[in-house]
C-alpha cells in the first residue's frame, strides 16, 4: 500500500513536470529551439562538459576529505572509483523526485560493499549533503537578497523571497546548531513529534543518534578541516555561475553579474519540489527570471543543454551502478555456495 501511494506521488508530480515542460516547448516554438540548439557546437559542449566535470572532482574532493577524517585512518578506495561512486549517486537522486537526495542511500550502499562501516558511511554521507545544501542555499539565499534590493522583480515576488529567505536561513542555522551542541538534528524531530515512543522508530533513532554523533565529533575536532570544506562547498556552488555564464556566452548572449547570479541560483528552488530533475520547473524558473531581467535569451535552450551535459553524468552514474549491483550478486551467490 504505502509503495503504491509513493508511485502515485510520482506520478503525480512527474505528469505535472512533463506538462510544464511541453507547455515550454509550446511556448518557445519547436523551429526556435531546434535553431538555437543547432547552433550550440560539440565543442562548445564539449568545453562545459569539461567545466562541470572539474566541479564533479571538487564534489568527490570534499566527499573524500569528509571520509578519511570520520573513518580516522586513509581509506583503501582509489579517488576515482569514489568519483563514479558519487556520480551514481547524482544519477538516482536526479531520477527521482526526493529533492535531490535519493541517491544517498545508494552512496552508502557503494561505500558499505567497500568495507566502510555503515556509521561512517552514513555520517560522511550527511556531512557532504549537508554542505552541499548548506552551500547552495547561501548562494540562493544571496541571488534573493539581490533580487530584494535591486526592485526589478515585483513585490509580490519579492515578498516571498524574504519570506523563503528567513526559512533558509533558519534551517541552516537548526542544522549545525543542533549537531554541535548534541541535539540531533534528525533524532530531535522524532522527540518533538514523539514518533519514538513506538517501537521500530524507537530503534532507529537509536542508529541516527550513533551518526549524529559522529557527525558532532567531526563538527567538533575538525574545525580547520570543516572550514577548508565550506570554502570548496562555496566553490562548487560558485561553478553554477561560470556554468550559466558559459553557456549563455556561447548562445551569444553576454550576461552581466547580476544577470548570471539570479539566473543561476532562484530557479534552483526548483528541486525542492518533488518532481524528478525539476523537470518543466527549472525551465519555468529560468525563463520567469530572464524575462524579469529583460534578458532575450531561449531560456528553454539554455537549461536544455545544462540538462544534455546532466544526462552524460547520469548515463555514467547508472552503468556504475548496475555494475557494482552485478559484482553485489556475484558476491552474494559466492557467499551462499560456498562450502
């Protein structure tokens, strides 16, 4: 029962998704996309491809920085296995409609058949999404702040951006405020709704205690670690910006700072909706932005090939993972067989 109403959901949300992203196309007209697309060359791709893949290497950086401090000795997983490791991962959390964090489990599962404990695995996991969240909703935060300030967006719009602001900035400040003074950011929850005086939820906060923990000694001990990991955090969300910025050049269009900061960063609160890759709201964001902007710019085009360059690491992610899923039962049927 509750696996069929998580498929209704879906699909839900998805037909929402594909409906806005054919009214796009609509809108935009399929022989201007299809002209503004041909002029896009492989090789222009081929250059973003290249950017996004250098970001990708700061992503599994900071995973595996996060990795050895918890584990408390180096780790025997080479630095590219931990990067196709991390891009599964994009690939599962871009394919289902969990606001970009579906892929995690999968993530520890990875690190889990690598002989990580499952503790550390999961706290480094949290850790890295955490900054990652972190990271983002600053430069969100920060896009909304402009938009507050510079009057061009109308004050209905404006109105719930401060609003959505003040939320940001709460559930940043929540999160590592209750990891360092040993609340529990997770556990808390299940105190407060008292979901744990059953008994199952009873054991599980008991596991989300152990990584909480764990997480509030990383927070604790590895405090020039942790501020080196927000500085690479605020980079990776910076490359967001060069990504826009690049392929909107190479679409003829010159942004400006301002232009390519809220272009870059207000339509992203499109994956906090549960629909898979933001599908039809990222288009929708990215043109209600431009053309508050009054930038001319296939706002359809540009968020299109952000999505071809999305698929190539998706593609990449999924055969990682089949393949680590084949060796898992391979080594299951060993296991079962053996003498």
């Amino acid at each position: 029962m509750k696996l069929k109403r998580h498929l209704l959901i879906l699909a839900v949300f998805l037909t929402l998704g594909i409906a806005l992203f054919v009214g796009m196309i609509i809108n935009t007209g399929v022989d201007k996309i299809w002209g503004t697309l041909s002029q896009f060359s492989l090789l222009k791709f081929l250059v973003f491809l290249a950017v996004s893949t250098l970001n990708f290497v700061l992503y599994t950086l900071r995973w595996d920085i996060i990795l050895k401090k918890i584990h408390g000795q180096p780790h025997q997983i080479r630095f590219f296995r931990l990067f196709l490791h991390r891009m599964s991962g994009f690939a599962l959390s871009y394919l289902t409609p969990s606001a970009q964090t579906g892929g995690e489990p999968l993530r520890i599962m990875l690190l889990e058949h690598d002989n990580i404990p499952t503790k550390t695995a999961t706290s480094s996991v949290i850790i890295d999404k955490a900054l990652e969240f972190a990271a983002l909703f600053v430069f969100i935060g920060i896009g909304m702040l402009m938009a507050i300030f510079d009057g061009s967006l109308p004050q209905a719009t404006r109105t719930v951006f401060t609003i959505l602001l003040v939320v940001i900035l709460l559930v940043i400040f929540w999160f590592y405020y209750s990891s360092l003074k040993n609340i529990g950011v997770f556990s808390s929850i299940l105190r407060i709704t008292r979901l744990n005086r059953f008994a199952r939820v009873k054991k599980l906060e008991e596991k989300m205690m152990a990584v909480e923990s764990q997480m509030a000694d990383f927070y604790k001990h590895h405090l020039k670690t942790f501020i080196i990991l927000i500085v690479i955090s605020l980079i990776i969300s910076s490359f967001l910006l060069l990504e826009h910025y690049l392929v909107a050049r190479f679409m003829g269009v010159n942004l400006t700072f301002f232009q390519t900061f809220l272009a870059s960063t207000i339509p992203y609160i499109a994956y906090v909706i549960p629909v898979p890759g933001g599908l039809g709201l990222l288009e929708g964001g990215h043109a209600a932005i431009f053309a508050a902007l009054g930038v001319n710019i296939n706002a359809f085009v540009l968020v299109f090939i952000i999505r071809m360059r999305d698929l190539v690491f998706v593609l990449a992610g999924l055969v990682h993972a089949s393949k680590r899923s084949l060796s898992l039962l391979k080594q299951t049927y060993k296991n079962n067989t053996a003498p």
